[in-house]
C-alpha cells in the first residue's frame, strides 16, 4: 500500500501476505486436499503473467479447473465455463484461488495492490500507452478489480490503472482493500 516503489509499500505487503497466509492456512490445506479429492492434477495453478518492467513471471493460483483446461478450451475463463470444477466453483466464487499469490508478494513479483497480472498472450498485444502499465508491479487487489474486474476490457482496465497508479497513495489503497471485501462478497464482477 502507498506509492510504487517505495518502503511503506513493501513493507506493508510483507505484513500484510504473511498475516493473510497465517489466518488463512488452515483452509490452505483443506483446499489442497478438496482440489486433490475433486479432480487429478496438480493442486496450483502456475502461470506465466506479465511484470514488472514487462518481465514474465510465474502466478500461482489454485486450480480450479481440470487439468490442462487451456488445451481444452479458450485461453480466457468464460461465464458457465465447463472446464471449472466442483471445487474450482466454490474456490472461485470466494476468490480463495488467489490467496497462494501472496507467495508472490512475499517474493517480491507482486503486490497486495497493483495492476491485475495480464497473461503474456494479452500483453503482447498492447500498444505503446497500454505498455506505461508495466511500470507498476502487478497486485492481487487493484482498481480494476473493485471497479469492474472481469467485465472490463483489456483496454478499459490498463487506461483505469495508468491513472490510478501514477498518482496512488496509502489511503486511496486502503480504500481499494476495503472495497475488496465487498467486491469478493458480492462476486460483483466475476466470471
């Protein structure tokens, strides 16, 4: 939380990811186990996004959909997609499937807030004003993900960051945390 780059924002994400994964691993392992027992495959999802000065790096998720779903189907999820499992439903529905990203906020590819994490395949294809999105590391929360999160186009979602992160400070992220919350209980947005 606070400007890109700077010590209060890194230091927050350090709190921030190691109290989330505390709390929250009790059900870590109870998800591990579901995914396991739902379907075969692996337990996380681990994709390659873009970073951080456009540098690739690898997301982890938990999967929520059968395995190998890309080679069964679009690249992009879609609404009643088929290839989301039982368990995948429950994982996506709760946003549960992003909280093993904060392994990569305590790595350092990520931050709690930032631009959400384009797949390379999207990114290629931005133009040269799209590409300023790059110079913020990706987050797990963002004003995307509060004002529209997957009904936003490419276009819409990179254009909202650029303004946003230029010019992002600790209490306008405190905000986007808040409303996080409500945005997760709601499903507002979500595919």
């Amino acid at each position: 939380m606070g400007k890109q780059g700077s010590f209060i924002k890194r230091f927050t994400d350090i709190i921030i990811s190691l109290f989330v994964l505390t709390i929250s691993f009790p059900l870590f392992i109870i998800a591990m186990i579901a995914i396991k027992l739902d379907s075969k495959g692996p337990v996380f999802f681990i994709h390659e996004r873009t970073g951080l000065g456009g540098k690739p790096f690898k997301m982890i998720k938990f999967r929520g959909m059968i395995d190998n779903a890309l080679a069964h189907g679009p690249v992009l999820t879609q609404e009643n997609d088929p290839r989301i499992t039982r368990v995948g439903k429950i994982l996506r529905r709760t946003s549960f499937d992003e909280v093993p990203q904060f392994i990569n906020v305590l790595i350092g590819n990520m931050s709690v807030i930032g631009p959400r994490p384009e797949m390379i395949s999207i990114t290629e294809t931005y133009d040269e004003y799209q590409r300023k999105v790059f110079e913020f590391k990706p987050g797990i929360t963002g004003i995307s993900q509060v004002n529209g999160r997957q009904r936003l186009t490419p276009e819409e979602r990179t254009k909202m960051e650029i303004e946003y992160y230029q010019k992002e400070n600790f209490w306008d992220d405190l905000k986007i945390i808040l409303k996080t919350f409500k945005v997760i209980f709601t499903n507002e947005g979500n595919i």
